[in-house]
C-alpha cells in the first residue's frame, strides 16, 4: 500500500455569511508534489442545499460554483514567482 501526501480543502457554501450557516458543497485536493495540478470535486446538483437554506435557485447556485472552480483553477495555474 501506498502513501501519498496532499494539501486539501473543503469547498464551502454559505448563502447568508451574517448567520454563520454553510454547507460543503465539493473539496479541493493538491499532490504536495509541485508538478501536479489541483483537482475539485464538486457537487453536481443544489438539492441538498435547496433542502437546507430553502429557496436557492439550483441553476443559479450551479452556475456560482462553476464559476469560482473555474476562478480557482485560473489562479492556480498561474506560474510562480
């Protein structure tokens, strides 16, 4: 069996930052490996979180989403200074 070592992260969703409530919505995932690209996984309906914050248009929830992977992987393909 083999051992790997990554940074990851929880990817969050939090449609009233004042009231503290989030729901993980995906998870960002980097080899500590300096060559290898970070991977997102994502959820790909808004059901559950329609089911928790009520009246979230699941198209528009998606379409934020896909937004802030695609910000996310612009950013982290940037080369190093």
């Amino acid at each position: 069996m083999s051992q790997y070592s990554a940074y990851y992260s929880i990817v969050q969703y939090c449609p009233h930052p004042e009231r503290f409530e989030a729901i993980n919505v995906g998870i960002a995932l980097r080899s500590k490996m300096s060559d290898q690209q970070t991977k997102l996984c994502l959820v790909s309906k808004g059901n559950r979180v329609e089911k928790v914050f009520g009246n979230i248009v699941e198209n528009r929830f998606l379409f934020d989403l896909k937004r802030f992977c695609n910000r996310v992987e612009s950013e982290l393909s940037k080369p190093k200074f």
